[in-house]
C-alpha cells in the first residue's frame, strides 16, 4: 500500500515523451497509479480497466485542463436544463408541485437534470398524468362545494374567543375539553386559520369554520354534541368540570370547591378570560 501511495506523488508530473513517433506529453492517471487497472473490486466484470482513463493509464491534458473542460461541461449542461425550463415553464412548475407524493413527477425532474430534456413519450405521460389530477381536483372541487352547502352551522364562536383569549394570554396552544371531545384554534398560519378543530377520544371528527359551517369527519358524527354546546358553550364547560371533576381546560383534577363548582381551576380561569 505505502509503495501505491508513493507512486501517486510521483504522478504529480507528466510522464516524459514516449519512445517512437508519439510525441506528446502524456499526463499519468491518479486514479489507477498509472497503471491502467482499477485498484478496486469488480463484481460480475471480466475486465479490470481504469474506469477514469479506460485502461490507458494517462491522459493527454493536465489535471487543470481536465478539470477545466469539466466545469465548462456542467455550465452547458445547466444552461440547457434552465433552456428547457423556460422553455416547459408549466409543466416543470407542475411536476415540481406533486413531486413531494409522486415519484414519476420526480423521476421526471431528475432525467431532466440529467439529459436536459424530455422525450416525446414523457412528455405525452406527464400531459395525459397532468390532465389527470386537474380532472380529480376539479371534481374534488365540486364535492367541496356542494359539502359547504350541505354542512349545518354550528355556532361556537363563544368558545373560540375564549380560546384566542388563552392564546392572547401566552398560551400557545389553548384547548377545551367537553364531554368527549377536544376543541383546539387552528393555528394563525393554517389554511384553516380561525378554525375550530374537533376531536373525539383523541380522534379528528370535524373542524367549524370561522361561518360556522361544521365539516364532519366520516370517521366519527358528532353534530348532535356540538349542537347541544352551540346553546350554551360556557355552561357545557361548567357541566363538564361538574359531571368529571375535572378542569375543562388543562384536564387536572379539580379539588377546590368553588374551582368544583365553576368547573375550571383558578389559573385556567385567568388565561382563558373567565
């Protein structure tokens, strides 16, 4: 190994002219040490040549110059990618959008990297997969609108300003609990911002918009419960703390009469404005 290793500093100059009519200056590979063999191991090659100089052992330009080629090679290569994303502006805007959850749209975006384009068929396969999704989400659309019209109201919104009194109070995620379920504020930067998320024995069953249109899960309805609370949500909170014994905002024990009594305990009262 200390003789391989000695080898390659020598490799550091080029070799002189070899004899007979090649004239030109021949610069050793470092990869193999010269030697034209790859120092590693092969699987399944019957063959051992340097993968770098293919077998010859030396190249005819410097490391520079090699080097040099190289990156003037990759410039190319990344203004023709950036070519042919301007050139497929919405379909790569589109691949990239669905590529977190469909591996085709990155299998794309990688051959385009690697080739700087794409071939008839791909792009025949994105357009028909594109096409696709924008029939599914048009449809989905649809169902959305039509679930909106549909859906009941349900007015919490006596809850929810509770709830962002927490917050305002330094709270960072305030919630209720009433019966079995747990109310919680989508947060401020949700899609679903000033909704109020609906959970059941820990499992989502809904969430009200800020209109008060009640989405319900299909896993679980509780519309019923939340009706029921929609008439008097603060004394569903007391009934609550009474019926359990617990505080319906953090869920400890109540062991105060009068905290028994209100159906929270003394701190939760002043977070949550009560």
């Amino acid at each position: 190994m200390s003789d391989f290793i000695d080898s390659l500093r020598d490799l550091e100059e080029p070799l002189p002219p070899a004899k007979g009519n090649d004239e030109r200056v021949k610069y050793p590979c470092q990869k193999c040490g010269g030697t034209g063999k790859y120092q590693g191991p092969r699987v399944h090659q019957a063959r051992s040549d340097c993968f770098a100089c293919r077998g010859r052992g030396y190249f005819l330009t410097s490391p520079e110059q090699r080097a040099k080629g190289k990156a003037s090679r990759r410039n190319k290569q990344e203004q023709k990618v950036a070519a042919f994303y301007e050139a497929n502006k919405p379909m790569m805007d589109y691949l990239h959008s669905v590529s977190s959850w469909n591996d085709f749209a990155a299998q794309m975006i990688g051959a385009v990297h690697q080739y700087a384009r794409l071939t008839d068929g791909q792009q025949a396969a994105v357009m028909r997969m594109w096409e696709k999704h924008e029939a599914r989400e048009q449809e989905r659309a649809k169902e959305r609108e039509q679930a909106a019209k549909n859906a009941p109201t349900v007015d919490l919104s006596a809850l929810v300003e509770v709830l962002n009194t927490a917050r305002g109070n330094g709270l960072k995620w305030p919630r209720l609990r009433i019966q079995d379920l747990t109310l919680t504020l989508a947060g401020p930067d949700s899609r679903n911002a000033g909704a109020l998320y609906v959970k059941e024995h820990g499992d989502y069953a809904g969430k009200v918009m800020p209109d008060g249109k009640w989405f319900k899960s299909g896993r679980s309805d509780v519309t019923e419960q939340l009706l029921e609370i929609a008439n008097d949500p603060l004394a569903a909170v007391k009934l609550h703390g009474l019926q359990t014994g617990t505080c319906s905002c953090c869920g400890r024990e109540l062991t105060d009469p009068e905290s028994v009594e209100r159906g929270i305990g003394p701190v939760c009262a002043e977070r949550y404005g009560w």
